[in-house]
C-alpha cells in the first residue's frame, strides 16, 4: 500500500442482517500513514470481488502506531 504501512494477519468474522449475509474482514496494520488519507484511498477503490460486494470500509485507531482496516462484505 505504500507510506510505510504494514499489514498482518487478517481474521474473518461472519456478519449477517434480516436481509443480508456477509463477513467483518479485518486486517491489523502498523504504520505511519495518515488513517483517514488511506480510508479515503480505500473507499474510492473498485473492489472486484466474484460473489461479493464491499458494503463498507472503515480505519479503526488501535494502540500505539497500529490501526485495524475493516472491511464489510455481503454475498451477491
């Protein structure tokens, strides 16, 4: 990605809805890119993913230098 960020192991969390199905994709990351440049970054990206559609992307702050990019998925 750039601007010094690393990513790790993500975790996977089912997510559903009374309409909808879908998984929390989240990504631990530490860095020292500015979060809401790469949530801007992130957002504006075409995502491709076959039988998926990105619903939301988000940058949660975590401690120290670390953030989380959260993903949110929903089955096509």
């Amino acid at each position: 990605m750039g601007g010094g960020i690393a990513i790790g192991a993500s975790t996977l969390r089912p997510w559903a809805s009374a309409n909808f199905v879908g998984a929390r994709h989240l990504f631990a990351c530490a860095g020292n890119e500015a979060a809401k440049a790469l949530q801007e970054r992130l957002i504006a990206t075409e995502w491709r993913l076959p039988g998926h559609i990105v619903a939301d992307v988000a940058i949660e702050p975590g401690d120290g230098a670390g953030f989380t990019i959260e993903i949110l998925t929903v089955e096509d």
